[in-house]
C-alpha cells in the first residue's frame, strides 16, 4: 500500500474527529495529513510527505488556530441606542391602539402603537416593545 493512501486515511479519522470534538485543532491536523497524501500522490518519499505534514500541522496550529478561535470567541454585539429597547418590557400608561397610545419603558415615557393593528391594550397591562419606528414603539401584550 503506497504511504500516500494511508495519510488519506489518518486525514479521514482526523477529520471525522474534528466533526465529534469541533476543537479545530483534528480538522487542520486533517488537513495536514490531506497535503502529506497530495506531496505523496506527487512522487515525495515518506520524509518529504512527513515534512510536509510537520510543517503544515505547526503553521495551522501555531498561526490558524489562534486567529480563528479569536474570531469565535469575540463577546456579543452591544446594542444601544433604540435597538436596546426591543424585547424589553413596558407598562402601558395610556390605552394603546392601532394610532396612539403611550408605554413606560424602565424610566421612560415613550408614544406607542399597538404591533397588531386589531389590538386595543388597556392602561396598566404589560407589553413587549417588538420594533422602533422613529420615537414610537410598537408594542404587544404579554400573555
């Protein structure tokens, strides 16, 4: 069996436990082992195919692998602004229709409209804020 077959089969096991433990560290080894099988494919001997893989397996480890798991582990986006209010609760201060009405949310008193024109929400019920439009909140009553 040509050597270049069996770095085929150990970038197929390392690239199946990639897909079980999503480390990343098994898929660049994979893909290491899939250029050492190419470098033999192409004529190398064993050391050529065994550089090849020592010198792709440190680069993706040393240099890939940090950046990406950076990149993944970046913390969520900050929302601000209006879009900080979506989802938020709000207590209806002044009844809420189709056109008009008013909502406090946390401190603020904010005009409204009713998210569902059919819907008419009474004074004192507790909504959920699901769009801005401007300096209106489109409200819907929690269940």
């Amino acid at each position: 069996m040509s050597t270049w077959i069996i770095w085929l089969i150990v970038a197929a096991v390392l690239g199946t436990v990639e897909i079980l433990t999503t480390t990343l560290a098994f898929g660049l080894l994979g893909l290491a082992a899939l250029l050492a099988a190419g470098a033999g494919f192409f004529g190398g001997d064993a050391a050529i195919q065994f550089g090849v893989f020592v010198l792709t397996s440190a680069v993706g480890l040393g240099v890939a692998r940090p950046i990406a798991m950076r990149h993944i582990r970046q913390p969520p986006l900050l929302r601000s602004g209006t879009a900080a209010l979506i989802g938020r609760p709000a207590v209806v201060i002044e009844e809420v229709g189709p056109h008009s009405g008013r909502v406090r949310i946390g401190g603020e008193v904010w005009s409204a409209r009713s998210y569902d024109e059919t819907q008419v929400i009474p004074a004192g019920k507790t909504v959920d804020v699901m769009h801005i439009e401007g300096a209106t909140a489109l409200v819907y009553p929690r269940e």
